[in-house]
C-alpha cells in the first residue's frame, strides 16, 4: 500500500509545511491580539464587545454545515 508519506522527504515536507504554517498563525494571532489592544487603548471597542461578539462567531461556527435528523 503506497500512502502519501511513503518516503521520507515526502514526510519531511509535510512537517515543514505545518511550522509554515503554525509560524504564519502564530504572526497573525500576534497581529490580531495588538489591533484589538489598540482598539481598546484608544475607546474604539470595549473587552465586553469583542467578547460578545466572539461568543456570536462561536456560535455560528459551532452549527452543522447541514441540517442534524
């Protein structure tokens, strides 16, 4: 059975593949983190909002992408 990872370099670039793109979220959660602080700072948002809102998000993502019998 021949599978995806059946060499050793393929597997290799998997991995690096994935710490791309573990390095890339992490920048842009660093990003993220720094706008919301500066929307606070300056009076833009409140901790509140940005909670209820991602308590919103959260919710919409949590539904079935299809209808549950």
């Amino acid at each position: 059975m021949n599978s995806f990872f059946s060499t050793p370099q393929n597997e290799v670039n998997i991995l690096a593949k994935l710490a791309d793109i573990k390095e890339e979220h992490y920048h842009q959660l660093v990003t993220l983190s720094a706008m919301m602080e500066l929307c606070i700072e300056k009076g833009i948002l409140t901790r509140e909002e940005i909670q209820k809102k991602v308590e919103e998000l959260d919710a919409i993502i949590d539904l079935p992408p299809y209808p549950m019998a």
